[in-house]
C-alpha cells in the first residue's frame, strides 16, 4: 500500500500553521497551537483515529481562538485530501456514536469529494480551557470543506468538556473507519470511477 501521508503549511495576515499527517500511524501526536483544550482536543483526534499528526500554529491569539481553530481547521482538511489522493480502496461511508461521560456525540462521513456539514447540538459553557465552545462546529465546517467531506453530526451533554471532546473522538473514529483500505476494492468507491 502506499503512503497516505500529507504535510500542508498556510500563512496569512493572522496564523501560521504546519500540519503533518499520516493517515495509517498508531496515534502519536505533536500539537502546539497556544489553546491549551484545543490542543487537547487534537491530540485525542491523533489517539482515537490512530493518525501521526504534527500541529504547529502561531496565531492572533490576542484577538481571540477563531483564527487559530478555524486555520488549523482549514490546513489539517486539506492534509487529510492530499493523504487521501484518489481515495482508491477506500471504505468511503462510516458512523459512530461516542459516549464520554453524560455526553455524547454522532458522527456520520461520507468521503464524498462533495463538502457539506450538518450539525445539531449546542454546548453547554462558552468555553473550555481557552477554546470557545462553539469554534467546535466551526472547526468541523472548516475541516469538512477542505477535505471534502459530507458530515452529519450532534452532540447532547451537560458539560461543554464532555461534549466537545466527544465530538472530536467521534469525528476521528468515523474517519479512521472511513478512510481505512478495503481489501476487497481496488477501484473508487463510486459509480461515477471518482471521487
């Protein structure tokens, strides 16, 4: 099998980011973004989807959180496309629903090539650690439009922790699921020969 690896940088006027990644690692992670929970958060994506992943983000962090997340959001979506290349062999469609505590999100991916989020769920505190609660389903919108993925997600809880953090488990098992080779497939999974 080849690599399935990607490195992406993006600079503007607010970040500078690096991300590197490997969709077929075991887990190990390096994430520096100043956002103590977000780089929580990242770590848990790399442990739970069992990605090598390398975050580096210099953001406007005096201003506020929404230019980092939303830049790493943007750099990581695109390292996951350029992994992913034609996507031959892969699963394509998976779901997971994952507990942590009270909480629990939903997930559902279609490696489509065709962007689209839909998200039901609020969180219950504005902020966790330095991250703003909401900039979760920011990240996923940014994400999902530059790896070009179709996402059903929710999440239900009490404690916006719990609910963001099981959100990001839930979004990387259902990628692993979805970007894992089957063995049985050597084309595209799609009628039309692309995604």
């Amino acid at each position: 099998m080849t690599e399935r690896t990607a490195a992406v940088t993006r600079e503007t006027a607010e970040t500078e980011t690096e991300v590197t990644l490997d969709l077929d690692g075991d887990g190990d992670a390096t994430v520096e973004t100043g956002i103590g929970f977000f780089d929580h958060m990242l770590d848990s994506f790399a442990t739970h989807g069992l990605f090598n992943l390398t975050v580096r983000c210099d953001g406007d962090l005096g201003v506020d959180d929404h230019h980092t997340v939303e830049d790493v959001a943007i750099t990581l979506g695109e390292a996951v496309a350029e992994a992913l290349g034609d996507k031959r062999g892969i699963r394509r469609f998976a779901d997971r629903r994952v507990p942590l505590d009270e909480a629990v999100a939903s997930v559902v991916v279609d490696v489509s090539g065709r962007p689209y989020v839909e998200f039901d769920g609020e969180f219950s505190q504005e902020s966790v650690g330095g991250m703003t609660s909401h900039m979760a389903g920011h990240f996923l919108r940014s994400f999902a439009t530059n790896a070009g993925l179709t996402i059903h997600a929710g999440v239900d809880g009490e404690n916006a922790h719990h609910e963001v953090e099981a959100l990001f488990k839930c979004l990387a098992r259902t990628l692993d699921d979805a970007t894992r080779v089957d063995e049985r497939r050597s084309d595209t999974p799609s009628t039309k020969d692309e995604l």
